[in-house]
C-alpha cells in the first residue's frame, strides 16, 4: 500500500490526474453502495434538464441545478461519514450514533434547499 507521503509528492498535470481518478472512484463507490445517491441521480436527472427548460435567466438555472448538485454533494459527504463511523467503531456508540445522524441531516437540509429554491423561482 502507497504511503500517504507518496501521494503528496505528485504535482502538476500527474497531481490533477490522479486526483480525477479518486473522484471517479469516490463516485462508482457511492453508486454502488449507496440506494440513496442511485435515488439522488434519478432525480437530478429528471431536475437537471427540468432546470434549464424552466429557469428564465443563467442565474435562475445556475440556481436550479446548483440546488439539485448540492445534494448529491451533501449525500457522499454523509456517505463517507458513515462508512469511517463504522470502520472506526462498529460497535453502537452515542457519538457514533451523533455523527451518522449529524450527516443525515446534513442530506434533509440540502433537500430542503433545494425545494425552496425550486419553489422561489418557480412560483409566481
């Protein structure tokens, strides 16, 4: 296994390639271990294109999708809280417990943004 030194040690276009790989890898990871970021892509994929049809104006849009992105953003962060909670203690803790539920609201709050920015700018 690399050590944390040799990743540290790259730089340039290798550094930003490499980095490109883990997002990919962070991504596949999230899809196929995560039914709720699967959930999050279908419905970013209905909002997405829904987002530039009914956004009047780049800002309007940019709002719109960056709602949408943002809870996708927000689910693998609480993914990844999650998968370190139990491979640090997977035994039942209260700060264990705290922390899952901390990301889990993290997700509930990025949702909510999202339905009222939709409903800012959609509702006349």
């Amino acid at each position: 296994m690399p050590s944390a030194q040799e990743f540290k040690g790259k730089k340039g276009l290798t550094r930003l390639w490499n980095a490109l790989g883990y997002s990919r890898d962070g991504i596949a990871a999230a899809w196929h271990h995560e039914a709720a970021f699967r959930e999050e892509i279908l419905l970013a994929t209905v909002a997405i294109p829904l987002a530039f049809y009914l956004g009047k104006t780049g800002v309007e849009r940019a709002l719109l999708v960056g709602s949408v992105i943002l809870i996708l953003i927000v689910e693998i962060l609480n993914s990844a809280v999650e998968a370190v909670v139990d491979k640090a203690s997977p035994e039942k803790h209260e700060l264990a417990k705290r922390a899952k539920d901390m990301g889990s609201a993290a997700v509930l709050l990025s949702l909510l943004n999202a339905a009222v920015v939709w409903a800012c700018i959609l509702w006349p």
